[in-house]
C-alpha cells in the first residue's frame, strides 16, 4: 500500500513538473513574437510622424490626408480579417465532424499558427519599406506614405489579432493568462531595446543610417515570428481529421442543438455584431480602450518633438543627446517591467482594481504636472512625459487580459460551441483602432496652429520670442490636458465594468451542454 501511494504521490509530481516545464515553453514561444513587434512598433510609432514631417518634409494636405486612409482602411481590416479567420477554423470543424473539445482547441491553434509566420514575413517588409521612399516628389511621396503605412497595418493588425487570440485559446485559466502576458511583458523588454539602438543611429542630417538600421531590425525580428511558429506548432501537431459522413445510426449521438447551431454554423459577421449589441461589458471596454488607444499613440507620436522643444534651451548638446536616448529607451522598456511587476498584484486584487489604480495614477500626474509645472521647468515635464508614457503603456499591456475575458463572456451569454477570439477582437479594434489616426492629426493640427514648423526650421536669431512662448505653452498644455481628459473620462466608464473581483472562469460543466460563470 505505502509502496503504491509513493508511486502514485510520484507520478502526480512528475506530472505536475511536465505541466509546468511545457506551459513555461509554451509562453516563452507565445511571449517571443512580442519581442518581435515591440522591436519594430515601437520604432515606427516613435519615428514616423518624425520622419516624414520633419526629414522628408511632405506636405500637410498629404499627410492629413494619408492620416484619413490609414484611420479608415486601420479601422475595417481588423473585423474583416478577425471574422475570417474565425470563418475558415469554424468551417475546417464543422467539416471535419469534430466534437471534442481539446481536439477544436488544437485545430484552431494550429490554424492560426501560419498567418503569425507569413503574416510577420510582410509586416518586416513593410516596416523597412516606410522609411526608404524612392523619391522626394510630394506626389510620390505622398502616395509612398499611404501605401507602405496600409501594407504595414494590415499585416500588424493580422499578425496581433491572431497573437492576441491565442491568448484566449491557449487557456482558460487567469493564471496561465497572466503568466502568458509576463512573458509578453519579459520579451518585449528585450525587443524594446531596439529604440536605444535606434537612437544612436538617428542622425537627421544623414537617414541612410537609419535606414540601415532599420533593415537590419526587420531581419532580426523575422525569426520571432517564424520561432513562434514552429515551437507552438510541435506542441499542437496537426492529426489528420478523418472528412468521412457521420453513420446515420450513430448520427443522434452527434446532432448539435439548433440553437447551437444558429450560433456556431449559420453565424455571420452581422449577427455576430448583433449578439454583441447585448454584450454591456464588451462595448464600456471598447470605449475606454478607443481613450487609451489615442492616449498611447499621442505619447509616442510627440515624445521626440517635446523633447526636443523643452530641452533646446540646454546648450550642451552632447548632454541634450544622452537624455533623450536615455528617455525614449526608458520609456519603452519600464512599461514592460510594470506590467511584470504588477502580475502577482493582478493575481491577488484582481484586474479590475489595478487598472484603476493606474487610472487615476495617471490622473493625478497630469494635474500635479499642470498646476505646478511651467514651460521653464524642464527638468518636472521630462519626468512627467516619461512617467506619463510607463503608466499608460503598462494600462494598454492589460487590454489583451481584458479582452480574452470578454471572450469568455461572449461564449458563456450566447451558448457558442466555439469562441469567436479573432472577430471579438477584430471588432474591438474596429472601433479603438482611430485613436492611432486621430492622435497625430489632432496633435499636428494644434502645433500647425502655432506655427510648429515654421518656428523650428527658422535661424534661432530670426525667432519671434513671443511667438515661441506661445508654441511652448501651447505643447505644455496639451502635454497635460490630453492624458487628465482622457484619465477622468476612462475612470467614469470604468467604474460601470462589471467583470471585476478577478477573472472571470467559464468551467465546462460535466455530462452538461452549458457553461457556468464563476466569479472569484
């Protein structure tokens, strides 16, 4: 007896070590494409605006209206894309008679898995091929901006919807979530780097540096997206699924409820977006998610251009230099140390709590900021500008967390035999997706406004001091206001949140075709 409970006592523990080493694989390979989009997002949502405002000077009417396309065509591939994919796994199960659970888990992971390779091929071909326009000619340039920024967001919005979706399909537990998104947090430090190097090649006066160095990134990132792919793929083989009809004497085994069917087989993407008319959580998130999409994309797109504007008064150009690589990599790592740090905080008090926290962290900055901050206090708004982008990266970095709950919700409110992950998420973006449009033009504007260019390209003896001090309180108080308006707006919707005490957990109920929500 003593000799078979050892055994048995044994084994369980073997098991358990076995669990633990493949989920800790699993999350490194999932954690590994992160590193390779932070490593060429983060340089193009910093440098963009930068480059071709700036170095390749196009104009304004173009811009804007590249600014209009990339919002529209950012906005619609998204659901499309996400309700595609769904479409085609939905109709590989349907045609292969699949009823077992894992077996459906498994053939959607593996059907997922080549769109993160192929898909990631292009975004790097993309990414290299939005800095190196061929000719400086507004009507080509123009049409050079539209294109290559199109192409780059299709393949970002394919490449992270997919991503973003294996996080709800990978598992169901809060757990194995937040050490999945830890992992995301842990790589995308290491891929963040790249806007430290990307710094050190930054020379406006010679952009053949950096756009070598930007070749050379869109390389090195290819190979994440391709290890992503293979290692998830040798955890979920693809067995061959028998295509050969149902015997009708074994058939009542295998008829699927009708009102299962409505929602699995017969679903298209208008009566998906129906039943998510009723989904209350789903749509307060969209709305608070649009906020922090234009807050973020706000914080990246100007960060080099205010710093550059408070810290010109430092003559000492060298030292003028050095903070600003030192910021912008800081700025782009620390969010994922944050989101590390807080995991076993989300753990404990739940996700809804710590989002609010940060929340009102990121309220009480601006204010503080606003109120006792000046135009001449540099050293206060630097602080500021890089506590500010930390915090609401680190708010952004929970949206995936959010999202696969809602996903579990959805599948629990409408009796899905499956869950949507790509058109949940797909139609999220939809509607947050503008905030990345929106924030560049409504920023530019107000900076056009006060005679932004005009200002920076004249001699600094040709410059009207009242007109600079004008520009400047105009940035510093748009510095602040954004993110105060944004905070105050973000915390009133999401005090009507109702997925809160932790994550939502949607155990399959044995011998029953219904799920139960528990929450912890």
């Amino acid at each position: 007896k003593r000799f078979n409970v050892y055994c048995l006592q044994e084994g369980q523990r073997r098991t358990f070590y076995l669990q633990r080493m493949f989920s800790k694989k699993k999350a490194i390979a999932y954690g590994i494409t992160s590193f390779s989009s932070a490593a060429i997002h983060n340089i193009f949502i910093i440098y963009y605006v930068h480059v071709f405002l700036e170095i390749f000077q196009i104009d304004n009417s173009w811009f804007f209206f590249g600014e209009i396309v990339f919002m529209l065509w950012n906005s619609i591939n998204d659901p499309w894309f996400g309700y595609l994919v769904d479409k085609l796994i939905d109709d590989k199960i349907k045609d292969s008679y699949i009823k077992d659970e894992n077996t459906k888990r498994n053939v959607k992971i593996r059907s997922r898995l080549p769109l993160i390779k192929y898909g990631g091929l292009f975004w790097c071909m993309s990414f290299a091929l939005i800095f190196i326009p061929l000719s400086t000619n507004q009507i080509y340039l123009g049409i050079h901006f539209i294109l290559s920024m199109c192409l780059y967001d299709g393949m970002l919005s394919l490449v992270m919807l997919v991503h973003g979706s294996l996080l709800a399909d990978l598992t169901t537990d809060s757990a194995e979530r937040a050490k999945f998104n830890m992992y995301n947090s842990i790589f995308g430090v290491i891929g963040s780097s790249s806007v430290l190097l990307s710094h050190l090649f930054w020379i406006k006066t010679n952009i053949l540096l950096f756009q070598g160095f930007c070749i050379f990134i869109a390389l090195i990132t290819l190979f994440g997206f391709l290890y992503t792919s293979s290692v998830l793929s040798s955890y979920y083989p693809d067995k061959k699924i028998s295509n050969v009809p149902i015997p009708n004497q074994h058939a009542h085994n295998l008829h699927i409820d009708d009102k299962e069917k409505d929602n699995k087989n017969d679903l298209t993407f208008m009566k998906l977006f129906y039943q998510l008319t009723n989904h209350k959580n789903f749509w307060i998130f969209i709305f608070i998610n649009l906020i922090q999409v234009f807050n973020c994309h706000f914080n990246s797109n100007f960060m080099s251009i205010f710093l550059d504007r408070f810290l010109e008064s430092n003559e000492d150009e060298t030292f003028v230099k050095f903070i600003q690589t030192s910021l912008l990599f800081i700025s782009a790592i620390a969010p994922h140390f944050l989101v590390i740090y807080l995991t076993p905080y989300v753990k404990k008090l739940g996700l809804h709590k710590i989002v609010n926290y940060l929340f009102y962290i990121k309220l009480i900055m601006g204010v503080f900021t606003y109120i006792f901050g000046s135009v001449d206090s540099w050293f206060l708004i630097i602080s500021y500008i890089l506590l500010n982008k930390i915090f609401s990266e680190a708010i952004c970095r929970h949206g995936n967390l959010i999202v696969a709950d809602l996903v579990d919700e959805d599948k629990f409110l409408n009796k899905r035999i499956t869950s949507v992950s790509s058109s949940i998420f797909g139609i999220n973006a939809f509607f947050t997706k503008p905030g990345q449009s929106i924030a560049p033009v409504l920023g530019w504007t107000i900076l056009h406004i006060y005679g932004f260019r005009e200002l920076t390209l004249t001699n600094n003896e040709d410059l009207d001091l009242t007109e600079q001090n004008q520009l400047q309180n105009a940035m510093f108080t748009m510095l602040c206001l954004v993110p105060i308006c944004c905070a105050l707006l973000q915390l009133f919707l999401w005090s009507r949140f109702s997925l809160r005490k932790g994550y939502p957990y949607f155990n399959k109920v044995k011998n029953k075709s219904s799920y139960i929500l528990q929450e912890v």
